[in-house]
C-alpha cells in the first residue's frame, strides 16, 4: 500500500511539462489588453489614472463619465496621452 502511494507520488511528480505554444497562439500580455474592450490595444494612450487604453473606448467612456474606469476616481483631467511604449 505505501508502495502504491509513493508510486503515485513519483508519477505525479514526473510528468512531462505541458508543451508550450507557438508565440502566434500564446496569449498577449496583459498590459497590451484594453481594461475597457478587453481586446489588445492598436492606438494605446495613457489616462490620467495611469492606464493604458485603447484610444476609441476612453473617448466613448470620458464622453458621458469623468471617472477612471479601473478605480472609479474622479480623473483629475481628461487629457489622453499616446503610449509610444505599448504601441512597439
């Protein structure tokens, strides 16, 4: 019976790594998602919060709100800056 567990143990132990996937199917990270579409970002620009956006949903949300969409603090101002850096 010990035998039997600690057979199992090892077994579980050496199970080969999952093969990794090819970069076209690995998933983007997470800073290339908008917070917003949840869709990775082709015009990225920084809020006043600190996030990086995609340009069109921001512009959507500051239109009717004036508030960060990931705190839901009032933004101190509205102004969009492009992210050269996410953009690459």
């Amino acid at each position: 019976e010990e035998s039997a567990r600690l057979e199992e143990r090892r077994a579980a132990v050496e199970q080969p790594p999952e093969p990794e996937l090819p970069p076209s199917e690995q998933e983007p990270p997470t800073d290339f998602i908008c917070p917003i579409t949840t869709e990775i970002m082709s015009d990225p620009v920084m809020a006043a919060d600190g996030h990086a956006y995609e340009r069109s949903a921001i512009e959507r949300w500051l239109a009717t709100k004036s508030t960060s969409p990931m705190t839901g603090e009032e933004l101190g101002n509205t102004g969009l800056f492009p992210s050269h850096i996410l953009r690459r």
